[in-house]
C-alpha cells in the first residue's frame, strides 16, 4: 500500500511503471455537476496535473504523458477550443517555475504547426527552459492524434527511402519508433484514463500495443496523489504477459 506519510513523502514498494499515459477527462462533467461552465473544470484540471505531476516525479515515475488537447478535440465549441487554448499559456506561465524547480523535462506530442502563435511560442520556451533537466520527463500531448503520430512516422521513413537514406527492408520497430513523438522513450507501461469512459481515444495507439489499462471513476479535476496511488496498486497487481506464459 502507498502511504502518504507527510506532505509529498510516499513509501514506494511497490512496480512503478516507466512509462505512464493519462487521458485526463471529465473537466466539463465535473463542472457541470457544480453547475459552472466548462471551462471552470479545465482550469481545476489543470491544478490536479500539476499534483499528480509532482507526485510521479516523487515516485520516480520516468515519464508521465498526458492528453491535454486531440487532434478532434478542434471540433468543440469556438468558445471552448479558445478558452482550452488560454488555459495552455496560463499552465506554462504559472507552473513551469515549479516544474523547472523539481527538475522535470517538458516535451510536447502533437502537430505545434496548427496551433496558435502565442500558444506554440510558450510551450516551446518551456521545452528549451527545462531540456536539460534530468527529473520526470513531462509530455504533454496538444493538437495531438495517434493516428497522425503514425501516418508522419510512416511518411517520414518513405522519405528517408525515396532520398536514397534508407532502404525499405530497413524499417524495423526501432526505425519506426525513432520518427513518433516519443523517439528514445521506452513504451507506455500504464494507462490511466478517468471520468469512467473507457476509450483510448486516439491516444498513443503505437505506444500503448502492451500498456495496462487502468480506468477510473474520478473525473480528471477529482484524480488527487491518493486516486493516482491506488491506480498504481491496481498495475502492480496485474501480471504482464507479453504474449508468453
Ligand atoms: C477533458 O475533459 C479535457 C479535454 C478534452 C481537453 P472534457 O472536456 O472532455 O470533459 P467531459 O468529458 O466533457 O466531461
Ligand atoms: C480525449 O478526451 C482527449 C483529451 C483528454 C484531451 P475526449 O473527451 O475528447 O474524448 P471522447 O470524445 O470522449 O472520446
Ligand atoms: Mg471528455
């Protein structure tokens, strides 16, 4: 069992995934149950990344990716995709202090090119602040698609065979890996998605061929060190197979 003894203090006996992906979903339920507008559950949602996120970090989580805005998601109210898109400066501009302090290494996943200038330039300059640190590395998935994570990465490679860099017969796994978004971090041990709806959602769909699915009743506004603790219980009990016996 994870105890929290003191603030930010866990005992840690148990598996901890390398690598874990967290669909974080629920912000406008959770809202809606307290009669507020969407965009309130977003902005309480961005307070629980920003816990679960040094909690990974304290129990020395490798990588911790998260789903902050799909490739689908363009398709919400103006209202909303514009209010989400403020929320991304805002996160950066009141968190990366805290991040970089903690030594945690953002990346982002997704298609940057058909986001907002403003946007883009932010999340960039928490890229370039905190590359060089060598905690929990944070990814943070926006305008991001699995399916066009893997329609790049085959794009890319047939490039590379039509300049004469590579030959077909030379596209392998790691070949293949070295062109998605996560090139040179290991694949998703754990998925954990929230609010109840259990969908992967076009959420790493190469990186997740032999993750373990955790879902949860909480809506993403609700998931607190504690929740994101049992979830880790739930994946330390299960017995990963790989295909053997
Ligand atoms: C997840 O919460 C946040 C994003 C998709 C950006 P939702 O906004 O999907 O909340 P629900 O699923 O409508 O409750
Ligand atoms: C997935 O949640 C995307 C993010 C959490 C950013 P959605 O709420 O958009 O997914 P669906 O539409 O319920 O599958
Ligand atoms: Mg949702």
């Amino acid at each position: 069992m994870f105890r929290f003894k003191k603030k930010e203090k866990i005992e840690i006996p148990l598996e901890v995934p390398k690598h874990i992906g967290i669909i974080m979903d629920g912000n406008g339920r959770w809202a809606k149950k307290r009669m507020q507008p969407r965009v309130f559950g977003h902005k309480a949602g961005m307070e629980a990344l920003q816990e679960v996120t040094i909690a990974a970090k304290n129990m020395g989580v490798q990588v911790l990716t998260v789903y902050a805005f799909s490739t689908e998601n363009w398709a919400r109210p103006k209202d909303e995709v514009a209010a989400l898109m403020g929320l991304i400066v805002e996160y950066f501009n009141k968190k990366i202090d805290e991040l970089d302090r903690k030594g945690v290494c953002i990346r982002m996943l997704g298609d940057l090119s058909a986001v907002p200038d403003l946007q883009r330039e932010t999340a960039l300059r928490a890229m370039e602040r905190t590359k060089d640190n060598k905690g929990l590395k944070l990814n943070i998935a926006l305008n991001y698609g699995g399916r066009q994570e893997i329609l790049r990465a085959a794009r890319r490679l047939a490039e590379k065979c039509a300049d004469g860099e590579m030959r077909p017969e030379q596209i392998d796994e790691v070949a293949f890996e070295g062109e998605l978004y996560t090139a040179g971090l290991p694949m998703v041990d754990l998925l954990i998605r929230t609010s109840g709806e259990e969908r992967i959602s076009n959420f790493l769909l190469y990186q997740c061929a032999y993750a373990e699915f955790v879902f949860v009743p909480e809506y993403w506004p609700d998931f607190t060190r504690e929740v994101f603790a049992r979830a880790l219980e739930t994946y330390a009990r299960r017995d990963r197979r790989f295909g053997k016996v």
